[in-house]
C-alpha cells in the first residue's frame, strides 16, 4: 500500500515538474520569437534529472503531447510572423506583372498544359486552337516572366516558379469555393 501511494505522490511530483518545465519552454519560446534572446531555445536537463526519474507510459505521453503542443504552436507563430513580414517586403509592381501575366484564360490554359507536361509550340497551338500570333504573344508573356521555359527539344515547359504560382491559384480557387466573381 504505501509503495502505491509513493508511486502516486511520485507521479504527481512528475507531473508538478512537467507543468513547470512546460510553462518555462512556453516562456522561453516567446521571449524566442519576439528575438530577446536571439531566437535561439534551450533546454537543460541534467544527469541527475535523467537518472533520478523512473520510466512512465503515462510521463511519457504527457511529454510528447507537451512537446508537440510547443512546436505546434510556435510553428504557428512563426509562420504567420513570417507571413506577414512577406506581405509587408512585397514589391507591388512585381506582384503586380506576375497577376497580369496570369490574368488571361487562354495563358492559363497554356500553363495548365505545361503544367501536365512539356509541349512544343504545335503542340500548343492546337490544343488552344488559338492562331500562332496568339501562341506565340502568350508565350512571350510566360517566358518574360520566368513562368515558362525553352525546353532541351525546342519545347516549352513550366519553370519551378511557374508550378508553384499554378498550384497557388489552383489552392486559392479551391479556397474561395470557385466561384465567378463579377
């Protein structure tokens, strides 16, 4: 009786210790993120802390779940930290010309092709059923942007920022429900 009874005063103790090293990590990640301490988190634990404790499932979820609520949480601070620093650094007229090369279905059905796949000109051409003239001026437009690429075999494909700027408005529909906006 009195080795359960030691074994519950020595969970509670754990778990006292763990909610006070869990409101430190949580002032300490703070006093990180606003860049008091140069953004930098650490934790001590010495020997004797390690050694002195016993092995516990229950210990043991309870520190996964702390930890993985700290991490979650500062990740989510920082992200819409960082967020927010890109939105206040972005050049207007660079965001500007990347919508307006953009901002035409047909050189949106050109990107969404290459999106699947490389394709050359002809190959453009008759899946738009535009004229050449048009072909060509909308791939002027992409390539000046850095959207679309010269291929090795004299076609065309969609650049890395091409991808990720097709995959952002391809989320940014699916999040604004696809709706027509007059």
């Amino acid at each position: 009786m009195d080795e359960e009874k030691d074994l519950e005063e020595m969970k509670a103790e754990l778990r006292d210790e763990i909610k006070s090293l869990r409101e430190d990590i949580r002032r300490d990640i703070l006093s990180s993120l606003r860049g008091t301490e140069g953004g930098s988190i650490r934790v001590e634990l010495g020997r004797d802390d390690v050694e002195g404790t016993q092995a516990s499932t229950v210990v043991a979820k309870d520190l996964v779940k702390l930890i993985r609520e700290n991490v979650r949480s500062s990740l989510l601070e920082k992200g819409e930290r960082a967020v927010d620093d890109l939105v206040g650094g972005m050049p207007e007229d660079t965001a500007a010309d990347l919508l307006k090369s953009l901002a035409n279905t047909e050189r949106l059905k050109i990107v969404k092709l290459l999106y699947l796949s490389d394709r050359t000109f002809s190959d453009l051409k008759a899946a738009t059923a535009l004229e050449g003239a048009s072909v060509s001026h909308h791939l002027k437009s992409l390539l000046g942007m850095g959207l679309v690429s010269h291929g090795d075999e004299g076609g065309y494909l969609l650049t890395k920022r091409g991808r990720l700027l097709v995959r952002t408005l391809a989320l940014m529909n699916e999040a604004l429900g696809g709706e027509k906006v007059d």
